[in-house]
C-alpha cells in the first residue's frame, strides 16, 4: 500500500507524536508511507524534530494552517496535485482541518478522472482519524454549528473509515453530535512507545534535585500546551484552594510541603503567570516551560493532573500511568474510558469520584478539583494503588506495536473495495499500463 497521511501542524501535543510514530511504523511494515503537515504558527512550539527523531521529514505545506483562511482553496489544490502525483492507496487525515482540506482534496482526485463518466473513480480510500473533537468548548454556537455540518457532509461524502481513539468519543461524535454511520467506525486507542518509562523509579530524583524538593514532599504536575481549551486558570483556582485548606485545617497535622509544577508552554503563559501572584501562590507554583525530558518530570512527579474542558484521549495521562503515577482529571472526553470505571465504594452524587485508574472531576468545578486533590494528597495508598493499576492498564493497552497492528488491519480491510474499482482508466494509467506491457512483452 501507499499511504499518505496528512496533519494540519507538528505543534507540541499527541497527534504530532502519533502521526510520527504510525508513519515510520508502517515504514517498517513494509508500506510506502509519506506525511505531510501544515506550518505550526507563530506561538507554538514546533515538533518536527520529534518527527526527524523517528526518521520522518514530513512534505510541508505553507498555506495549511489550524485557521479557517482564505489560502485553505490553495492548500485543497496543491493537495490535489499531491495525490495526482503520489497515487495514494489510502489517504489518512488527522485533527480537524486536515481532515476537511485533505477530504476535499481527496474528492476531487477520486472523480476527477475520465473514468468518472462511467462510474469508474479513482481507487483510493479515505480515513479519518478524531484525535479530539470540536464540537463544544472551542467556539462560539453558529461556528461550531457550521463545523458541525460540515463534518456531517465529509462522513457521508468523502469518508470510508472514521477512527475514533476511544469509546467515550464514538459516543459523542457519532450518536449525541451524529456525525456518521455507525459501520463507518473503528474504536482504534492510542499507542506510544512506553520504553522509555520501564525503570521510572531509578530516575526519580532528578528533577526533584533540580526543583530542591525532599523527598517528602508532594509535586502536582499538570503538563500540555497553555492554550484555553487544557483550562490551567481552573488548576490554578484548585491549587490556591488547596494552599488555603491545608493552611486553614490542621497545619500541625499537614507538615508536608505541597507544589504545583506547570509544564508546558503557549499564548497564555503571561496570563497564568499573572493568575498564580493574584492569588498568592507565587512560592507555590513553578512555571518550567517546555520540557523534552518527559522520562525525568513524570516519575518526579506524585499526581498528575488534567483540567480540559474537552479531550480525546490525553497522552499525558497515560505517560503518567506508564510511570505509575496518580492521576486526576476533569470527566470529558476519553477520559472517562481511561481512568476507567468507579470503584465500589464511590458516591455517585460526589463532585468527584475515585475510579479504577484515577481520580474523575466533573468539568470546570475548582472547588471540586480542590476537594478530590485534598483527598488523594492525604492518601499515600491510594496514590500508591491507582499508580500501579494505571501502569499495569497502559502497559496492556496502549503500545505503539498494538496501535500499528490494528491500524494496518483496518487498512487490509479497504484493501479488496479497492482492487474491485482497480480498472480507472485515465491518460496517465494507460500510458502506464502500455509501458508496463511492452517491458513484459505482452
């Protein structure tokens, strides 16, 4: 096969990563296997050298960007051209805008052909892969209306396979936003290469050295990009109420220092930084910036946290896992599949419920936040037991060898829809196809 997969930007997060890793991944399969990407915008970190790392230097295109743009009628055309040129077996979008000009791109070469006019396209198979959605918590109603229809328009129109990375998130796009037939889904979970975290423990202390934090102290984590949707103003409120908590009940009972790490950068870092002084937590908040070190912060870490108004499913969360780590996180997305289901003593009515795998929070609630933080600081059991049951899942789970094996089944199963439309009868195929005959002496 030949597959060309296409993301919107290389920005730091989980899709640029995953698209590396499954590019160079079904390389190694045997595949023809080109990426191509967008320009990250200024304010954002670039993650092409992740890319490079894993052997693959994506086709760029400029005038791709996350915006709605007029330069996106240049981008559709110069993918159209793309796939004239690259003759692609699968076409595979990641992230919203790459998923609608790659799509649109993709109808156009699979009809513009002269055998289109006896119902003959061009063999090429789409998918399209929701890392996330953006149907609430990103814009305003009648923008997210229109993304809405027209994501409806490219399922039914140009779409062969939707990839959803997580039940929760079929859920929601397919039967409460109804995008989609149901047979067009596959629940394909994501994949990372967890090799890194095996001896977690041995690299603990670093980055607590580097911090001057004791060994007993507590380090709340909360790592991704400052960008709004990820909602660090809410972490900030939860850790200003905990300061207050600790401080008002018991300081005798409570001697452990406890610090908030942000890691991560982007546009709002002014404002966070801003956020944390007004609300007196200046000696209690460490701003590190962006960090390519996740094997040293994550096992420095004792909760990890993760306050999204809206996710698929967060890589942070399972690379604290794989480092036995204690998660809490706000009950959006795929999270809620990931920390997995309640425990049997869990108060249904609580602001907050302990699960298999992690501490669930419902949206937007700092005083929740702040209360189910509380609890888990307080017990160094359960953070032990969540940390080693989330190590345990994500090691089962979430392999980049299992995610490579099922993405590369889904691709066999287009693979006989294709050959039956294989007879496309443009200029460029024949000219081929006499060429080929004639080295053969047919």
């Amino acid at each position: 096969m030949k597959i060309v997969r296409i993301i919107a930007r290389l920005n730091v997060g989980g899709p640029a990563r995953h698209v590396a890793w499954v590019t160079a991944g079904t390389r190694r399969a045997g595949h023809e296997s080109v990426l191509v990407a967008g320009t990250v915008p200024p304010g954002e970190d670039d993650m092409s050298y992740f890319a490079a790392a894993q052997g693959v230097v994506p086709i760029v295109i400029s005038e791709m960007s996350r915006e709605v743009s007029p330069k996106d009628a240049v981008t559709v055309w110069k993918l159209y051209r793309l796939f004239r040129r690259e003759r692609p077996d699968i076409v595979h979008t990641h992230t919203a805008k790459a998923g609608t000009v790659g799509r649109v791109a993709g109808l156009l070469y699979r009809w513009f052909t002269p055998a289109a006019l006896i119902a003959r396209p061009r063999p090429v198979r789409f998918v399209h892969t929701y890392h996330g959605h953006i149907f609430h918590s990103y814009y305003g109603p009648l923008k997210t209306r229109l993304f809405l229809i027209i994501e409806r328009l490219l399922a039914r129109l140009a779409t062969d396979r939707i990839v959803v990375i997580s039940p929760q998130q079929y859920r929601e796009i397919h039967e409460q936003f109804g995008v989609g037939r149901g047979a067009q889904f596959a629940i394909v979970p994501l994949g990372l290469d967890l090799s890194a975290y095996d001896d977690w423990a041995a690299r603990r202390t670093r980055m607590r050295a580097e911090l001057g934090a004791s060994d007993d102290e507590l380090l709340v984590g909360i790592v991704g990009r400052l960008t709004e949707i990820k909602n660090h103003k809410l972490f900030l409120e939860a850790a200003a109420r905990c300061k207050a908590e600790r401080e008002q009940t018991g300081a005798n009972e409570r001697t452990t220092r406890v610090r908030f790490l942000v890691i991560g950068d982007g546009h709002l870092r002014s404002a966070l930084e801003a956020q944390a002084r007004a609300l007196g937590l200046t000696d209690d908040v460490i701003f590190t910036g962006l960090r390519a070190d996740p094997e040293f912060f994550y096992p420095a870490l004792d909760v990890c946290a993760l306050t999204s108004l809206n996710e698929g499913t967060p890589l942070t969360l399972i690379e604290a896992m794989a480092n036995a780590r204690a998660v809490i996180a706000t009950a959006v997305g795929g999270v809620v599949d990931l920390l997995g289901a309640p425990t049997d003593n869990a108060n249904e009515a609580a602001p907050f419920v302990v699960c298999e795998r992690g501490v669930s929070v419902r949206p937007n609630d700092a005083a929740a936040f702040a209360r189910a933080l509380l609890e888990l600081l307080d017990a160094p059991e359960l953070r032990r037991s969540l940390g080693a049951r989330g190590r345990e899942y994500a090691a089962h789970q979430y392999t980049v060898e299992r995610l490579l094996d099922d993405l590369l089944k889904l691709y066999d199963e287009l693979q006989p829809a294709q050959r039956e439309l294989a007879p496309v009868a443009d200029a460029n195929d024949m000219r081929r196809v006499g060429r080929a005959a004639r080295v053969k002496g047919d």
